[in-house]
C-alpha cells in the first residue's frame, strides 16, 4: 500500500512539473557532460593483480631487491647477418640509454650489453680476470666487437643478453609504480607510447628490428586497439537504431530511447571522473554495455506507450500509464542488475572492482533515464493522424501478434511444457559437466588479450625463439636469516629444491645463486666439474659468491632473501597449475627454520596469483549474484514460484556459457570472469517483464495460457527485438582487433539471445507446472 501510494505521488509530481523535471535533467547532462570529457584511460599494473595474495605480498616484499613482474624487454635484432658490426652496437647503446631516461624506468635494474653489471670472469694463470663484457674503452673496430664477442662468450650470457644466434641482443628494464619526476602514479600508457615513438620509432630502420614486451607495451597495445571500440559503439548505435525504427515505426520513437540512453552513459563518465577514475582499457566496453541495457529497458518503454496510444490515449496520459506499469518491474531489473555487478566487488582484483563499480554506477543511472526521463519526454511528443494510424496498424497487425505469439503460445500446454522441460534438464546436465572442464587462466601462448598474429605476441614468438631463456618465469624466494649465503646447509637446501623443480614437465631451466656457487667453484678449481658442487666451509662459500653482485637479482643485500628462478614453457594454465602444486609438495618437506620457500615473484608468479583468485572468486561471486536476484525477485513478486521461474533459466543459461567456454577453449580469466555476472544481469530483464504481465493476469483469473498469450502480445515483441538487437550489436565485435573483445562478444551474444529465448520458452514452461491449477 505504501509503496503504491508512492508511485501514485512520484507520478503525479513527475507530470506535473514536466518542465522542471527536463530542466534539472538537462543541467546534470551539460555538467556531467563536462566532466566526461575529462575522462582518461587508466592502467596500472597492480590493478591486475590480487594485492592481498600471499604470492603477491613476498612479490611486494622483495620487489626491490629483484624487481617486479612490471618489465620491459626489449630485443635489437639484425635481419642481415649478427650484431658484431658498428650500426649494430651504435643503436643498442641508443636503445639502452633512451630506456634507461624514460621516467618510471627503474634505472638500477637497467640491463644489457652496455651495463657495468654485465660483467665476465674468467680464470687465468695468476687467479681470475674479469670486468664489464663492454670495456670503457670499447670502440667499434674490428679488434673492439672481436673482444666483446670473447667476453660475451667467457661471461655465459648467450641466450639471455645475447641471443642463440648472435643475431639480436636484450635490454631489460624493470617499472616502478610512481613516476619519481612527478610522485605521482606511473602513466603506463604515455610509457608505452614512449616506447614506441622514442625507441622502436626512432631506432628501427633498415636491417635493424626492434621487438618490445611487457605489460607495459601489451596495455599499450590494448589501448590502441580499445580506439575501434568507438567504431564498434557507432555501429551498435545506427544497428539499433534501424531495428528499433522497424519496430516502433517512428522515428521519434526510435530516436528518443536511444538519446536517453547516451545520456546514461554520459552521465556515467562524468561520475567516474568526479569520483576519480579513469576508464581501464580492460573495462572500456562497459559503456557499451550501459547502451544496451538502456536500449533495452527504453524499448519496453517504448513498446507500453505505443500501445495506449493505439488504444486511443493521448501522449501524455500514455506516458504516464507506461511509467506507472513499468517502473516496478523495470526498476527491480534494473537493481538486480546493479545489486549483480556489486557483487564483482567482492573480487580482490583492482581491475575486476573497478568494472564492479563503472558498470554498476551505469545500469543504476538508467533507473533515471529510460525510466524516468524517457516517458516524460515522450509525454510532449504530438501524434499526427497518420502517426496515430500507424501505430493502431502496427498494434492490431503486427505479425508476431498474428502469427508468432499465438504459435508459441503451446508451449504453456502441459504436454509441451513438459517436453521443453525434459530436453532444458538434458542440456543443463551436459552443460553442467562439460563446465567442469572449464580452465582457470590462459589457455594461449602470448598475451590472451591479443590476436595471436597482433605485433606484440610476434615479437614475444620471436624473443622466445631467439633467447634460451623464456619470457614466462617464476621465481620461488627462499626467505632465510642474514649472511646465511655462506652456510652450506641453507644453499644446500635450496639447490635441492632447484633440482627438483627442474625437473617438473614445464620448466625449461632454473637458475639460482646455488648454481653460480658452484660454477664459481669449480672455476677455482682449475674448471675442473669434479669440483662444481656446494664447498661445505663458509671461507670457501664467501669466495664463490663474492663475485654475484645483488644487481643478478640472485640475492639481496644481506643476503636474507635469494629467488630459484624457473623459466617455464608458457604460461597456459595447466603448465602454472602443475607447476604451482610442485613447488607447494616440495615446500613442505624441504622448509625448516632456517630456511622458508615462498611463493612467487615474476610474471608467472603474478598470472598464479591470479588464476588462484580468480578461481576462488568464482563460486562466491555466482552465489552473490544469484542471491542479490533471488532476493529481489522475491521482495518485488513476494512468490518462491515466481523468483525460481526467473532464477532456473538464467542458471541454466549461466551454466550453458561456461560450456561454450570449454568448447571454444576460453579460459576464465580476469577479463571473462565478470562476463558471467553480466549475463545473469542483463538476462534477468528479459524474465522480469514477461512474468510481471503474466503474473498480474493470473491474479486476475485468467489461465496460464492466456495469460502467456497476453504477456507475448504485451511485452514478448519487445524482449525479442531487444535480444537481437543487442545480440547483433556486441556481434560486431568479432572484427575487433583485441581478441579478449572478440571472445566477450562471442559470451554476450550467446547470452543476449539464449536468455531471451530462455525467457520466452522455459519460463512459461516451469510456469506450467508450478501454477498447475491455473
């Protein structure tokens, strides 16, 4: 009662005090509009990742002691022979000393050829020689690169600084993640768009390439390609404009749902940039998203007052009517939506929260507009008389009225409800188990989130194939006591561990100070291999590693934290998840209180992290979803039928898209996790409209058949045109240059259309059952 009371004042205030309504809508437009065009792209690093995975707190813990997953490689290649010629070396040391100026470079971990880090030792008569693999003096002749090329040989770093083949040389760079010119938060894509303009456009020319990785230069890379979401947003625009022109057969009708629904998404830029963030380019489709769910709430807007209108009702009382009916139903859909993507909040992921945020802070504007806005709008619009005619041929005439809704209408039958039950049980079995084999992580070689033949992966393929070592490593850090590098038993320990994890399937190779202990040693001994084992007094251990400076990233300044770093063959999930679970059997035997093996740092550390909390977040979040909607659909209908014949099809629908998952080998990653909880949000729209027509004509006596009959002639022409249309809008993203966008817009469009067919065909069905004496 009192919410009805509520709806009745809210309405009359709204419609009579048009002008005012208009005026404060269209002063929150221009201010916000304003501030939208302040919007920016923002990405950082540790946005991706779990901060408060214990994997990712000993990655923060000694990330200044061997730098970060956050890295720049960078390979000089020439494509005309090796790199022992001037023009070669001339433009490495341009490579080196651009990289090492570029603001938010780390330059203490600045790495190549020209590093006074990159040192060779050899043994000689008198004891050991050594210095930098570049001497100061180093010029360019032939006697010059003849040195250099002895000294890279004798300091083993063919394969890592110096490819297999000598035709490319590495240079390495670790990111902070506040610029130290500014204090501020490093401005990854400027950074990646230095890299590009200052580096590989300055320096690559003729027979000499320039191949850049890290995630700084991916995110680059994935902002460019974010550019065609604008395109994309232009055809999703004009696509829906024609089928909802088609449908309404006025072009002010068309134009007004969709104008509302821009300002939805205008009004969620402005908020973001008030509130203080920018727009991810791993979240820069949710605006879309925005669009579309405020197309389709604006179509069934649209859809009520045409047909008071066709009843005779002038502009004003249609609107009014409309929004009396459709404020209910569409504002519970609307919140679950909202209530669905909050839940993305109980993510730790800084990327995942923010979507939770901009895409909920969006779906909730639309309260506003589409259902506020729009129908006072619509109330000042003047039907002419062929207007009005055309609406009255489109209501009596329409031939989904005519033909479709009445032949879909069997389904409400007993018989074949019960049919569509059977085969909706089978499809939900098969769906369910081939879910099961559902991968957490990337299934693909390379940054998922590009095409396999973008730049980026290419130059990834190609340093892979070049370098010995592999982009892909993990680091295992043996956390110990200080100065603990001299005793036997603690590099001991850790060489068996190495050993161990060498040889699980996966790991190419490891490297860790034990390994260059014992080489160091054996150096000592003549070279002789008898002696490259571990010297078991501490005068001996001090001389082995005196030479391993900390800038090896092997161990830190006291020594009370060295990493066992293990290249790895990619970074596929099942490869991480072998790995991961060896490394934590192997840790539990070899830990004692001297000394503790952690995991992780380095890239793969990070993408372990990850897929741990992504997979751990998955059932949670799905709970939280279901249990926002359930929770709603049981306060708006206050009926368990009514709510579990919402909640089963999109269930189903949910479980049927982790299938197509599996079968289209998608992995569930960051960027497909909160696909499923936009989904159930979206998905649940459809059901709501359709059952609240239903619902209020069976209060009215009316049996299920005619009330479904009557639901389909009401609303059904609207969620079926607003299912394909969004469909064939987020279809257009199969041409996108990003294929993390192309794999969402394959999940959406599944989505989009099965919940809508979900809605139309199984509702009614478990309807049947469950209303049996209607």
């Amino acid at each position: 009662m009192i919410v009805k009371q509520f709806l009745d004042m809210l309405e009359r205030n709204l419609f009579r005090f048009r002008f005012t309504v208009l005026g404060i809508f269209l002063f929150i437009t221009g201010y916000l509009l304003a501030q939208a065009t302040n919007i920016r792209l923002d990405a950082s690093f540790e946005k991706n990742i779990p901060l408060q995975h214990s994997y990712m707190q000993t990655y923060l813990k000694h990330q200044n002691d061997f730098g970060g997953a956050n890295n720049v490689l960078i390979s000089v290649c020439n494509s005309e022979g090796d790199i022992f010629n001037e023009s070669f070396f001339n433009t490495l040391k341009g490579v080196h000393d651009q990289l090492f100026f570029i603001p938010g470079v780390n330059r203490t971990l600045v790495n190549s050829l020209y590093s006074p880090s990159t040192r060779f030792v050899e043994v000689v008569e008198d004891g050991f020689a050594g210095g930098p693999v570049i001497p100061a003096d180093f010029q360019a002749t032939e006697q010059g690169l003849a040195t250099v090329k002895s000294n890279i040989e004798k300091a083993g770093i063919v394969g890592s600084v110096v490819s297999d083949d000598y035709s490319c040389a590495m240079v390495k760079a670790s990111l902070m993640e506040i610029n130290p010119d500014t204090g501020e938060k490093l401005d990854t894509l400027k950074l990646a768009k230095q890299l590009e303009d200052e580096i590989r456009g300055k320096y690559e020319k003729d027979n000499i390439s320039i191949h850049i990785i890290g995630f700084a230069k991916m995110v680059g890379d994935i902002a460019d390609g974010a550019k065609g979401v604008v395109t994309f947003f232009a055809i999703a625009i004009a696509i829906t404009a024609v089928m909802v022109y088609l449908f309404c057969n006025s072009i002010t009708l068309t134009i007004l749902p969709i104008v509302c629904s821009l300002i939805a998404v205008i009004w969620q830029m402005g908020l973001l940039t008030l509130l203080g963030f920018g727009l991810d380019p791993m979240s820069i489709l949710v605006p879309f998203l925005v669009f579309a769910i405020g197309v389709s709430h604006g179509v069934q807007m649209i859809n009520a007052i045409s047909k008071e209108v066709a009843h005779g009702a002038h502009a004003k009382q249609a609107a009014q009517t409309a929004f009396r009916r459709l404020l209910l139903p569409g504002g519970i859909a609307l919140l679950s939506d909202t209530v669905g993507f909050l839940t993305l909040l109980a993510i730790d992921i800084g990327i995942i929260r923010e979507l939770a945020i901009t895409a909920s802070l969006g779906v909730g504007l639309i309260i506003f507009t589409n259902l506020v806005l729009l129908p006072v709008l619509v109330s000042f619009v003047r039907f002419d008389q062929q207007a009005l005619q055309q609406i009255e041929r489109n209501a009596d005439h329409k031939l989904m009225n005519r033909i479709l809704w009445k032949k879909a209408a069997f389904v409400s039958s007993p018989k074949a409800a019960g049919v569509i039950l059977a085969v909706t049980a089978v499809m939900f079995v098969w769906g369910l188990y081939q879910s099961q084999k559902l991968k957490i992580g990337d299934l693909h070689a390379g940054a998922p989130a590009l095409h396999q033949d973008s730049r980026y992966n290419q130059d990834t393929f190609l340093i892979t194939d070049k370098y010995a070592i592999s982009v892909d490593y993990m680091s295992v850090v043996a956390e110990t006591y200080s100065d603990s590098c001299i005793n036997h038993d603690v590099l001991s320990t850790m060489d068996e561990m190495q050993w161990r994890l060498e040889n699980i399937d996966g790991v190419q190779s490891a490297v860790s100070l034990a390994t260059v202990a014992k080489k160091v040693n054996s150096n000592f001994n003549e070279g002789n291999k008898r002696w490259q084992v571990l010297p078991r007094n501490s005068s001996s251990l001090v001389q082995a590693i005196a030479l391993v400076p900390t800038t090896s990233g092997l161990l830190n300044t006291d020594c009370s934290a060295m990493p066992i770093i293990l290249f790895m063959e990619d970074h596929k999930a099942e490869t991480i998840e072998r790995v991961v679970a060896a490394v934590k059997e192997n840790t539990a035997e070899l830990n004692t209180d001297d000394i503790q093996f952690k995991l992780a740092s380095g890239p793969v550390g990070v993408m372990a992290a990850t897929n741990e909390a992504v997979a751990e977040a998955q059932l949670p979040m799905m709970l939280y979803v279901y249990a926002a909607v359930t929770l709603l659909c049981l306060i708006s209908f206050r009926s368990i039928r009514a709510t579990i014949v919402i909640i089963v099809p999109l269930y189903v629908v949910s479980t049927l898209a982790q299938a197509l998952m599996t079968y289209l080998d998608i992995g569930l990653t960051v960027s497909t996790l909160p696909v499923i909880a936009l989904g159930v949000g979206i998905g649940v729209d459809y059901g709501i409209y359709i059952l609240s027509t239903m619902s209020s004509r069976i209060k009215r006596g009316e049996t299920m058949a005619q009330a479904y009959l009557g639901a389909l002639k009401e609303r059904g022409s609207a969620v079926l045109i607003t299912g394909v249309t969004l469909a064939i809008g987020v279809s257009t993203w199969f041409f996108s240059d990003l294929k993390f966008q192309v794999d969402m817009g394959i999940l959406l469009t599944f989505m989009f259309l099965v919940n809508m067919l979900a809605a139309i065909i199984i509702l009614p069905a478990l309807s049947t059952f469950l209303w049996r004496k209607n």
